[in-house]
C-alpha cells in the first residue's frame, strides 16, 4: 500500500511544489496551441515525432550517466514510463486535435486525476480519503460542465474525443508507476534514458511519415517544424523532468492534479486570441479549483474525544 498525496515538510517545501505545479500549468497548458500550430504545415504524426525526437535529442548528454545510476531491475519501468507517459499520449493528442479542438484537447486532459485514483484502486493497492475522493469528483463535475458550457460539440467529435480520454487513462497509468516504483530513481536520470530510448521509435515514426517529403524553404513548415520541436524541449523534455520531480516531491495525486490547472492556460490563450469567455464558463472554473484544493488539502487528523465519568 502507498499514498499518493505527502504532507509538504515545511514552508518553503510547500512554495516549491506550489511554484513547479504553475510552471507545469504553463507549460502543459500552452502545449496544445503549439500543437496546434505544428499541424498548421505537418501531419500529427510529423508534429508528434518531431516531439519526442527533440526531447531525446536535449537530454541525451545526461543519458550516459544516467543509465548507470538506474538500477537494472528499474529500467523497463522507465523505458515503460516514456512509453506511457510521453510517447503514446503525444501522438493520440495530435491525431485527436486534427477533429477536436485543442481547448477541448486541453479540457478533456483534466481527467487524468480521476484515471490516476481509479487505476490506483485498481491495481496499486492505493488507499484514499474521502475527502480527497469528494474533492477529485468535483473537480471532474466543474470540467463536465465546462465541457457542455462549450457548446457547438457535435457527435463526429466523440470518437477522436476518446483518444484523449485513452492519453489520460496512460497519464494515470504512469503517475501511479513512478509514484510507487521509480520514488527512489533521479527525475532527470527517468526523463534522459525514457526518453533517448523513444527516439528510435520516433524517427521510425517521423520516416513513414514522410516528414523528409517537405519543401523545407516553405516558412510554414519551418513555423510547424519549430512548433514540434519547442513541444519536445520545453513540453516534454523539461516539463517531465519537473513532473517526476514534483510526484516525488509531493505525491502522485498532487502533481496528477497539474490537469487541472490546464484549461485556465488555455483560456489565457483564448482570450489573446480574442475568443469570447462567457460566465459560465468562469463559473465552471471556480468549480474546478474547489475540486483541486479539496483533493490537496491535507486532512485533519481526528482527536481522540476523553469522556470523565
């Protein structure tokens, strides 16, 4: 047994985790738009390859070291967390927002924290408050409805909707993974070696692609070309390291709930790129972050209540 939420040690430990869950926002949440953009010019399968490719490529000068330091018996773990937690997610993503669009992309990635507690239940042997269980449930039902707040979703959009839904069940997959096997492994040395082992599978991806075919002197490609790869440095690359930095720092649930700082990233991006926001939807957001301090808010232990007779 294990649990996913630790109890920050002091103050500052608490500013720590609190400052690398808003980067991870930033980051994750800023992702779909670059997504989007690489698929201006490219395929999802080019935008997904170039990804993982150029998050292999940045870490690869650590991956010697790093390989040394993980245990024998832990690198298929690693090598499946990439798998999991990069790899696979990054081209349904991208085949999902070629029908989908990417704010519902980013809204739907908000499941993860709910896929994490029901795979935990499931398979690790993970054990949970109530008022963490209240607080996840909440959160989910803000996102459902900010979800119908959308409106304009038609039925076509279902099918590529559920290759989303299958990223975060992986999301949640992985999260429980690292939580409980790989708490003793280095982030940067899970990220490096993950990572660098994916970019054989990714060139091999990137080549039956025909990314190679491009007319490379089109300055949309050049623009897509540099969207897929600022996804893999910063949206793979770094945000992993910080990722497997902050489930071990503050637990699997926690850093799970990165989710759900997500759609307030891509409201950000709406509102500069003059969508309309309506209070519903602000509503629905309020809703959300209730959901997010409930699930984190450590509980309280119960006094023992001493009855003189």
């Amino acid at each position: 047994m294990y649990d996913l939420y630790r109890k920050p040690k002091g103050l500052k430990d608490k500013f720590v985790n609190i400052g690398i869950f808003v980067v991870l926002c930033l980051i994750w949440g800023s992702s779909f738009k670059l997504m989007k953009t690489g698929m201006e010019a490219l395929s999802p399968y080019d935008v997904a390859g170039l990804r993982m490719i150029s998050a292999g490529l940045v870490l690869l000068p650590f991956t010697i070291r790093a390989y040394k330091a993980i245990p024998n018996e832990k690198l298929k773990l690693v090598m499946l967390s990439g798998l999991l937690g990069s790899f696979f997610p990054a081209f349904l993503f991208c085949i999902a927002e070629t029908r989908i669009d990417s704010s519902l992309a980013g809204i739907l990635n908000a499941l993860t924290p709910l896929f994490t507690i029901v795979v935990g239940i499931s398979f690790f042997d993970l054990k949970i408050n109530r008022q963490k269980q209240i607080g996840v449930l909440i959160g989910f039902t803000g996102l459902c409805l900010l979800f119908l707040a959308k409106g304009n979703i038609s039925f076509s959009y279902i099918g590529y909707s559920l290759l989303v839904l299958l990223a975060t069940i992986l999301y949640g997959i992985n999260v429980n993974i690292v939580a409980r096997h790989l708490n003793t492994v280095g982030s940067l040395n899970i990220a490096a070696v993950a990572f660098t082992f994916l970019v054989i599978p990714s060139g091999l991806a990137l080549l039956l692609s025909g990314y190679q075919q491009h007319e490379f002197s089109n300055y949309a490609v050049l623009k897509s070309t540099a969207a897929g790869i600022v996804l893999g440095v910063f949206g793979t690359a770094v945000a992993s390291i910080l990722f497997y930095m902050l489930v071990k720092r503050a637990g699997g649930l926690f850093a799970s709930m990165v989710t759900y700082g997500i759609p307030f990233v891509a409201v950000f991006w709406g509102l500069l790129d003059g969508e309309h926001i309506s209070a519903l939807q602000v509503l629905c957001l309020g809703i959300i972050l209730v959901g997010v301090y409930l699930a984190n808010k450590p509980a309280k232990p119960v006094k023992a209540v001493v009855i003189k007779l």
